[in-house]
C-alpha cells in the first residue's frame, strides 16, 4: 500500500521529458514569431510611408486648388463687371436706338399706322426685352453686392442706376406696370442696404473709419437725418462705455474723479462735434441736435457726479466739487472754438449742487469752530510760535488760543480745496460764509466777556462757558486775538487763494477781468466781518463804560448831581478849574486800560487806538442818550446855576481833547460832545441862563482841558483832587482791576508814559474801518 502511494506521487524518470527536446521546440516557436512579427512591422511601415507621401501629396493639391479658387473668385468679380459694363453698353445702345425711333416715328407722323414696318415693330420689341433683361441683371447684381456686403459697391450702383433712371427717385410716373414694379424691386435693395448700413453704425467694436463709410454711404442714399442720428446714438453709446468702465474706480479717488470723468464727456463731445461738422457741415439743423444732445450729455455727467461724489457733509466733498467746477469749465472754455458755449448751463446745473456743499461744510465747519472741548490733537501738536496767535498765549486762557488756531485751522482747510474757477464763480458764497462763521465766532467770544449780553441773536450759544475772560488783560487779549484774525489771518489766507484766481490762465478764455469782481467782493466781506467785530467790540465798551459808570449798588455816579452844586459863580474867574471828579476818574481809568494794552496788544497799535477812541465815544454817547440825565436839567424845580453849565462844558472839551492827546482823536467823539454842549446850552437856556453872558469864549474851554490834562499828568492838581468823596474813591478802586495798589493821585508820570504810548501816529479820521458816524 505505502509503495503504490510513493509511485503516485513521484513519477518514473521514463516520464520526464528531457531539456534539449524542450528547447528545440520552443526554439523553433519563438523564431517563427519574431519572423512572423518582422514582416508584419516592415508591411507596417511602407503603408505609413506611402500614406505620408500620399497625404503631402493631397495637401499640395488642396493648396493649389485653395489658390485656384481665389484667382477664379477674382476672374468671376472681374467677369461680373465686364458684364455689368457691357450690360451699360447695351442698355445705352437701346436707349439711343428707342429715342431715334422715336424721333423717326415724329418726323414720319404724317404716314398711317397701317403703313408702320413690321420690322420696326420687331426692334422695338426686341429693344424692350433687352430693357428687362438688363434691369433684371442689376437687380441680380445687386443682391450679389448686398449678400457678399459690399456695400460701398452697392450704393455705388444704386446712385449710378437712379442717375440713369430719374423715375426711381421719386414718385415719378408708375402708370407702366414694368416701371411700377422694377421701381418696388429698386427700393425694396436699397432698404435692405439701409438696414445693413445702420447695422454696421450699431456694431459694438465698429471703428471710426468704418462708422464715416457707413454714414456717408447713408447720406449718399439720401438718408441724412437718420444718419445724424446714428452718429450721435454711436458717439453716445461710446461714452456710455467708458463711463461704465470707469465708474467702479471713483470711490478709489474721491477728489479727482470729477476731472477725468469731464475729460472724458468733453472729449467725446468734442470729436462728435467735429465728426458732424466734417461729415454733415454746417447745417442748422444737424447743428442744432448736437446742441441739443450736447445738453443731455451735460445733464447726464452733472447726475454723475452727483451720484458718485461722497456725501455732501465730508470734506471731501467740497474738494469734489471744486475739481468739477474747475475741470468741467475748463473743458468747456475749450469747446467754444467749435461754437459749443456750455459755461452758463454747467453753472446753472452745478449750483444746486455746490451750494448744497457749501452749506453742509459750513454747517460743520460751526460745529467744529464753535466747539471748544474738541480740540485737534495734531494742532495742539503744531508750533505755536508760528502763529501770531501765539502772542496771546501767556495772558489769557490757552482754551481762547487753540479755540482762535482751530478756527483758523477750519477756514485754511476749506480754503485750500477751492479752485480757481470755483473761487470766480463761487467764491462770494463762500466770503460770505466765512463772514458768517466769523460772527458766530464772535458771539461766543461774546459769551467769554463779563456781563450779561443784550443781543437777541446769541439765543443759540446756550451752551457752558469754557472759558471766561475776568480780568483787563485778558478781555485785551480776547479782543487782541479776534482783531488778529479779522486784520491778519483770515484776510491773508482769502487773498492767498483768491490771488491764484487772478493768475488763472484758464480764466483767459472766458474774456472776464477778475480783478474788478473780485476786489468788490472783498471789500464787502471785510465790512462784513468788521461789522462782526464791532459787535464784540462795542460789548466790551459797553460794559467796560457801564461798569465805570454804575456803581456795585446799582447806582450812578455820573449823574446831574454834580452839575447842581458847588461853590462859586464862574469857573472863568477860578484860579484852577478841572473838570468834575468823574472826568477825572474817566482819564485815570483810561491811563490804566492803555498800560494794560500796551503790554498784552505789544506791536498792535490799531486796536489799541480804536478800543480807547471806542471807550471814549461810548461815554459821550451814553451821556448823550441818558434821559434821566436830562430830565434833572428840565425839572423847574431843582436850581439851576451858570457854573453847572460850565462845568459840562468843559468835561466834554476835556473829553475830546483826552482822545486828541492820547492820538486817537474820533470826529465822532467830538460831534456828540458837540451835540452834548448843544443840548445843555439851550436847556439851560429854556430855564433862564443867559448863555452869552454866563459862557466864556470856546478857547478857554480849550485851553482849560489841555491845562488840566498837564496838571494830571504832572500830580498838581492838589488837594482838590484829594478831596474825592466816598463814591468817587470807590470809582478808582474799584476800576483798578490789574493792580493792586491804591494810587495816591488819578495820574503820574509813569501812567502818562503808558498812556501816551498809544499815540504811535496821528488819525486824521476816525480810527475804524469803516465810517463810524454810518
């Protein structure tokens, strides 16, 4: 059993099949494939050869035969004429033939129709279907000319055929039934050239060359209305493109968009200008549509910009504005060689729009002026040594400083986005804008004074006091600061802008005199603005005299009083007459107040005269105006006496000649107390006092001022001057409010000094930029 199994398993050696047989057989296998595979890849390789050789061959043919059929297509174009040539030849054979007969046939009219040819009937005949037939060839031509395109070529023959039959230009005589329907046939080609012609002026990427063709090829067929029009709808499609290319870069350069965008209207409306000059003439019609397209154009670009500017309330928004006005009536002056005047109609459309800028600027330009607890940063950061402002500095509050920069700091930055053709056609709305801003400033420095405001118009600055001037030095300072900006800062800033208007090429073009205008303009802006602070000014005399004048008690120390009593008939016959003690103190408290303004207003020698001719004129004028004053005079029951009259006399000649000593004498001044003098004499009169007799001449009242002007000065005046009552002690201690010791004279030679340093030059005039007495 175990030996059947191993011979199951392992065959006898007589089985196996020896290598070499295996290898002769395979051997043998393997050659005659490779052999095989040999002569199949060499079959395979002549049949890509020939196919190679048979393909180049092929694509020689295809080639010459490609050249062949172009040179047949010119031989057929150059057929096609040949025959339309003949076909002419022809047909001016026959019309010449048909019109001998036809004069044969009028010489020969005595003959019966029975005795006609029949041969000429057979001409005529013939001569007619040879008509058709070279009628029904153009017509054939034509559609060939119209299915290849060549349109230049069709209305060439088209123009040429209507020449040859005039009948098919208008209505003509369409009684012959052939005549009527060839005449259908002709217009039905020439509308379908039409068509192709406006679909070529319609093409997105027509060029401008292919666009002229198309339009004179319009106008050849008689279309010149219609080809206008295309003109003027391509040019405007053509804008519309770029526009919208544009369009997306504008919030990118908010400033600058305005000027490439009027570059681009402009520029469009100046080559379709020319275009339909060069191409249409001067038609007044044609003319006026693009007038008329022009307008819509400009519409459309003040819309834009409109549309695009950033928000009327920005900054930005007025140097938008001012690069419209500037770019867009430049481009304009530009286009009146062409006989396009746009200036008035972009004026027209662009002040809504400006003004609209102007006051939303404005309104933030008060806002940030008016503001005082939102001070800059990066100002404050500024030198402030260079400003003139800084002078001020150290005598008043810093808050009244950075408030008078920051102001400054507003009006220089909406200045400097104006151009100079929005400064030309803009710049008195923004004068009078400043001027405006300036009186609102003005009022809150109002606020900053002392005592309460009687001016109605000031119910909008409600707001808390930031800051508040007590002291003599520091309303100098505030008033010093305010006249800096009135006569320095904001005068040199508007010129500085407004002089670059007047070196303006661009305004070269528009045949305008800036200067003219514009120095008007200024001038009344500066009366504006003066006007402004004269308001502030006048509130500081105003309450600077009040204070003098009424006492803490409310009551009044200049009164009529002390023109009723005193010792004595005459101050002629005095041997030292002087003026009352309220006089007195008035030149005391004015040798003061001019100590004071000489150091705080160093170097401004102007607003020092004018504050004390201010001060001077308000106390005349109070006076003046004081009934209660007067009614003293009237009442038949208080005694009157000649030296009172005197004595008034001569404290208004001692007033004057105060403001004439000092150098700031005021032709105002003098007429009130003039007016003054005027009025006590005939009240004086009215009660019985003989002025003529009572009064010496005008020269010793003269002479007697100036006399006590020295003695004061000098301290001479002795002890009547040591003689003040209560009341009027209290006058010179109370108005001392910059220093702190008791004088023991109303006047030294120290004071005098002080004093007379205001008279740095003789007024001839009144002291005021404008005419006080107006």
């Amino acid at each position: 059993m175990e030996s059947s199994e191993e011979d199951d398993d392992f065959p006898s050696i007589e089985s196996i099949t020896s290598q070499s047989k295996i290898d002769s057989s395979y051997q043998s296998h393997t050659e005659k494939g490779i052999r095989k595979v040999c002569c199949e890849l060499l079959d395979l390789k002549d049949a890509v050869e020939n196919l190679c050789g048979n393909m180049q061959t092929k694509y020689l043919a295809f080639s010459r035969m490609s050249e062949e059929v172009v040179e047949m297509e010119h031989e057929l174009v150059e057929l096609k004429k040949h025959i339309s040539a003949q076909g002419i030849l022809v047909q001016d054979l026959m019309t010449g033939v048909s019109r001998e007969l036809e004069e044969w046939n009028s010489a020969n009219g005595n003959i019966g129709d029975c005795q006609q040819d029949p041969q000429v009937d057979e001409l005529q005949s013939s001569l007619l279907s040879d008509a058709d037939n070279r009628k029904a060839m153009f017509l054939e031509n034509i559609d060939v000319l119209l299915a290849e395109h060549k349109v230049e070529e069709a209305v060439e023959a088209l123009e040429a055929e209507e020449k040859k039959c005039p009948e098919l230009k208008g209505p003509g005589d369409t009684s012959s039934m052939e005549l009527s329907s060839y005449r259908s046939a002709f217009l039905k080609r020439k509308s379908m050239l039409e068509d192709q012609l406006i679909e070529i002026t319609e093409q997105p990427l027509v060029s401008i060359l292919e666009l002229k063709k198309a339009l004179s090829a319009l106008i050849k067929l008689g279309k010149g209305p219609l080809a206008h029009q295309l003109l003027l709808k391509s040019y405007g499609s053509r804008l519309q493109k770029s526009i919208e290319l544009f369009l997306p870069s504008c919030s990118v350069y908010p400033k600058t968009f305005p000027a490439t965008l009027s570059r681009l209207v402009f520029s469009i409306i100046s080559v379709t200008t020319k275009e339909s000059g060069l191409i249409f003439g001067d038609n007044p019609v044609y003319t006026n549509r693009v007038v008329q397209w022009v307008e819509w154009e400009i519409e459309y670009f003040v819309r834009l910009v409109k549309e695009n500017a950033p928000s009327s309330e920005t900054p930005f928004a007025l140097g938008t504005a001012s690069n419209c006005v500037q770019a867009s009536l430049t481009y304009s002056s530009m286009l009146e060689t062409q006989g396009l005047k746009l200036s008035k109609l972009l004026l027209v459309l662009l002040r809504p729009y400006i003004e609209e800028v102007l006051e939303l600027n404005f309104r933030w330009a008060r806002r940030a002026a008016l503001d005082v607890t939102e001070i800059d940063e990066s100002s404050l950061l500024s030198p402030r040594s260079m400003s003139p402002l800084s002078a001020f500095a150290t005598l008043s509050d810093s808050v009244l400083v950075d408030s008078g920069m920051k102001f400054m700091d507003i009006i220089e930055d909406i200045l400097a986005q104006l151009t100079p053709m929005a400064v030309l056609h803009f710049g008195a709305n923004v004068l009078t804008r400043i001027s405006q801003l300036f009186d609102k400033y003005m009022d809150m420095l109002i606020k900053s004074l002392p005592g309460p405001s009687d001016d109605d118009n000031l119910t909008e600055l409600k707001e808390v006091i930031h800051f508040r001037a007590e002291t003599d030095s520091e309303q100098l300072a505030l008033l010093g600061l305010a006249f800096t900006i009135l006569d320095e800062l904001l005068p040199l800033a508007v010129i500085k802008v407004w002089s670059l208007t007047n070196e303006s090429k661009e305004l070269e073009s528009e045949n305008i005199v800036p200067n003219a205008s514009i120095t008007a303009e200024l001038k009344e802006w500066k009366r504006s603005l003066q006007h402004s602070f004269d308001k502030l000014r006048d509130h500081f005399c105003r309450q600077y005299v009040l204070t003098f004048i009424y006492s803490r008690q409310g009551k009044t120390r200049l009164n009529a009083l002390i023109y009723l009593g005193g010792e004595g008939a005459d101050l002629y016959w005095d041997s030292d007459p002087l003026p009352s003690l309220p006089f007195q103190a008035l030149f005391s408290k004015l040798q003061q107040l001019a100590t004071v303004a000489g150091d705080v207003l160093l170097g401004k020698e102007k607003i020092q005269k004018i504050l004390l001719a201010r001060l001077t004129e308000t106390v005349v004028m109070w006076l003046s105006e004081e009934q209660e004053f007067w009614d003293v005079f009237e009442d038949e029951s208080v005694p009157l006496k000649p030296l009172g009259l005197q004595q008034l006399i001569l404290d208004m000649h001692f007033t004057v000649e105060i403001a004439c000593f000092a150098g700031y004498p005021s032709r105002h001044v003098h007429q009130i107390a003039s007016a003054i003098i005027a009025r006590a004499i005939r009240t004086f009169s009215a009660r019985g006092i003989d002025p003529q007799s009572a009064l010496p001449e005008d020269e010793w009242f003269v002479e007697t001022a100036r006399t006590a002007i020295n003695k004061l000065l000098l301290g001479t005046s002795g002890s009547d001057t040591s003689e003040v009552d209560e009341d009027h002690i209290i006058i010179h201690d109370e108005m001392v409010s910059d220093s702190d010791e008791t004088a023991s004279s109303l006047s030294s030679i120290e004071s005098f000094k002080s004093f007379a340093s205001a008279n740095m030059g003789e007024l001839d005039s009144p002291v005021y930029f404008t005419d006080p007495e107006g």
